[in-house]
C-alpha cells in the first residue's frame, strides 16, 4: 500500500468499507445550537467534525439522496447547518500582531475590518494544522471559523510562550451556510438591499428581529452563498433558523447536507480528508497560500521556505474516473495505481459522481511523476473485480476562475 511519503503516522488504506454502524448520540459530543433543527428536518447521517454532531444526508432514497439535494442546491437555495464551525476569537490590543503570527498570508496587509480570508496555519516542520476562514470583526478582534482540529488549545499553548495581550476564546457564534442560486433574492428578502452590496468574501454586521449576525459572502459550495454567523446562537438558534425556512418557501428552500459533491467538483479540500499535519502547502493545491515576501516571521515559515526549494514528491491531483457512480462518501482511501503495469502508487481521498461533468471525480494523493494532465492511472473502486480506468485532471474540476460564487457565469471549465 502506498503511502506516498514517510509519516509519523501512516494514513490507513485498509480497505473496511461501510459497515452501516449506528453513529451513538450522546453528552460527550456537542449538540450544536442548531442540532435540534436539523433533527426536525429529517437528518439520517452524520458525522463528528470539531467534536460536534454534523449532519451528511437528510434526503430519502426516494428524493434520490446526496444527489437529489446536489439538485437543490445547484438549481433552486438550500440551507446547511455548519455550526461545526466553532469560532475562536483572538481580541486584544495584540490580536493583529498574534494572528499574523499564525497564518501564512500577510492579514496586515490583506485583512481590514469587515473582511474574511481563507487562511492556512502550519506547524514548525510546514504541517497545515488547520484551514479556516478568518473574520476581522474590529480593529482588535478576529473570529477563525475553523475546519477539523483543536485550533483553541493550538493558539492558547501559543501564546503561552509569546505572552501577547489578548484573549482566545471560543465563542458562542454558531454559523448557517444559505447556498444555491436564489440565495441572493432569499437574502435580500431577509435583510434587505444592503445585502447585495457585500463583496466576495465581505463582511456585514446587522440584526434581523433583534438577532445579531455577521453575515459573510462566503460558502462550501463554489455556488453564490452566504454564511450567517448568530452571536448568542445557543438563545437565538430557533429565531434565525426559522426565519431562513420561511423566508426560502418561495425559492424552493431545502435544508440539505453541506454539499461534498459539488466543494470537489470546486477544488475546495477537506481537512482531515485531503489533508492532515502532515501535508504541506506544496503538496496541495494551495501553493497560493504562501507569500515568500510576507515580512513577518509566522510558525512554520522556515520550514515552507525551505519546501519550497526543494521541493515535494507528492501531489494531491484531480481524478476523473470510471466505472459505477460514485453516489456516497468514500469510507476509505482508495488505491490509485500506475495506467500501464497497475503497481499501487498512492489513494483517493474524497470522490463522487458529478453531475456537471457526467462522470466520477475525485482528489488523490499520488506522486509528482504522476500529476500532469492527462496521465493515466487506475482506481481500486468498492465492489469491482478490477481497478477501474483514471486521468488526472486539472483542479477545480468546474469554474475555475470562481465565477458562480462571486456572482457571475461559469466560463470554460478546466482542462479534459
């Protein structure tokens, strides 16, 4: 099995499957403010993210599943409870300073008050620890709405030995995603003009009913899409959410599951399934988020450096595939292997079927030899008695300029 570099801890590519084992619902793991709503709406899959339930399929087989609400969320509005997220707050006369620290971007220079970036914090060797998006609420203040690790103990042992004057804390501002094409009108209806004037990955501060949010053009989707962040979200929950079904009734609103199929399909990535501490910038498609001129020292800038000069043996690509439809998540890290003698040469880390290219596509992890366009490979699919055909593929799959989620019209889609 390959691994495709040496790790502390090696990626498991045993082959288990889906052994439909009950997820057990209990106190250890948070409810979030918006559990109970998704329950009411139907949910019947979850997961763990930041050790909070998160839902991953309400729609039947009957509605056709994850591909029924990829239809919903691709032609009419739908809405995600995502309060996964958890939102670590950094708040102080040092907070600019702090964050700048962390993050391998310049926020000096591309962060003013009422902006968000998507942002990347390393460890010392370059390990991406986490991927969130980062909120600069005020001057003093910022929010990282985070993907799948510890990022609240990460900057608390920080700051334990740099002794910046802030404060890090988790807050209790739990996020919604509204996704889809009619989210804009959805939203205008909810919170008026104003909303139309929030830039790609802009903040606005307002209330709706006397309930405060921080609304953000921003999204999982690669659709247009908003994320609404309710502050006091363990009070509020019920009087956001509601209002957000009622106010979709005559956009065909759908609470659905964050949509996987079409994030891949946009070459946006997973943490802990695309990648882990133990993947770097270099071996993901996120070379962009490296500034070799950013002037402050940050964790992990050393190390990034010096990939970057010697560059990296493996790279996480695009895939498209054959075989059967790829209609649920992958429960394990498919082998990839070579086109022409079939030795196994690295895993797939998240697939499915994508309606836009009528074909499987996927993410995998394979060496540098093997990334160029148009290579072939083979894929060990669940269930067939042969590796199935594969080509690497240009990431995203699907406009790649992002031009549906800034509001525009998808142009000519990546290379075959």
């Amino acid at each position: 099995m390959a691994q495709t570099k040496e790790r502390k801890v090696p990626v498991n590519l045993r082959q288990s499957g889906d052994s439909d084992v009950k997820m057990l619902i209990g106190t250890r793991v948070r409810k979030s403010p918006f559990w109970h709503k998704s329950v009411e709406h139907g949910v019947r899959a979850v997961t763990v993210y930041n050790k909070v339930y998160h839902p991953r399929l309400y729609f039947s087989p009957e509605a056709d599943s994850l591909m029924g609400e990829y239809e919903y969320l691709t032609r009419h509005v739908t809405l995600w409870n995502v309060a996964c997220e958890r939102q670590i707050m950094v708040k102080g006369p040092d907070a600019l300073n702090f964050v700048n620290r962390v993050v391998t971007r310049d926020m000096k220079k591309k962060l003013p008050v009422n902006r968000a970036r998507y942002v990347i914090l390393c460890d010392n060797d370059g390990g991406v620890v986490n991927d969130p998006v980062l909120l600069r609420v005020a001057e003093d203040e910022f929010w990282f709405s985070i993907s799948d690790s510890d990022l609240l103990l990460w900057l608390k042992g920080l700051n334990t030995g740099w002794g910046f004057d802030v404060e890090i804390a988790e807050i209790d501002v739990s996020p919604v995603q509204v996704q889809g094409p009619k989210a804009q009108p959805l939203m205008h209806d909810l919170f008026g003009a104003q909303v139309d004037e929030i830039p790609y990955y802009g903040l606005w501060q307002t209330t709706l009913d006397g309930l405060e949010v921080v609304i953000s053009r921003t999204g999982f989707s690669g659709e247009v899409g908003y994320e609404v962040y309710l502050r006091n979200a363990t009070r509020d929950a019920d009087g956001l959410w509601d209002a957000i079904v009622e106010a979709g009734q005559p956009y065909n609103l759908r609470v659905i599951a964050p949509g996987h199929i079409r994030r891949i399909e946009a070459g946006i990535l997973s943490y802990g399934q695309d990648m882990d501490i133990e993947t770097n910038l270099f071996e993901l498609p996120l070379e962009w988020q490296f500034d070799p001129d950013k002037p402050d020292w940050y964790v992990g800038r050393d190390a990034l450096h010096r990939i970057r000069e010697q560059g990296v043996g493996r790279k996480l690509t695009g895939v498209v595939m054959g075989g059967p439809r790829v209609t649920w998540y992958n429960a394990d890290f498919w082998t990839v292997r070579d086109g022409g003698d079939g030795h196994d040469i690295g895993y797939v880390t998240s697939a499915f079927y994508s309606p836009k290219l009528e074909t499987n596509i996927g993410l995998a992890m394979v060496p540098i030899d093997y990334t160029k366009v148009g290579t072939q490979l083979a894929v060990d699919l669940p269930g067939e008695a042969e590796a199935v055909s594969a080509v690497v593929h240009a990431v995203p799959f699907y406009d790649p300029k992002k031009e549906i989620p800034r509001g525009g019209k998808p142009g000519a889609q990546a290379a075959e």
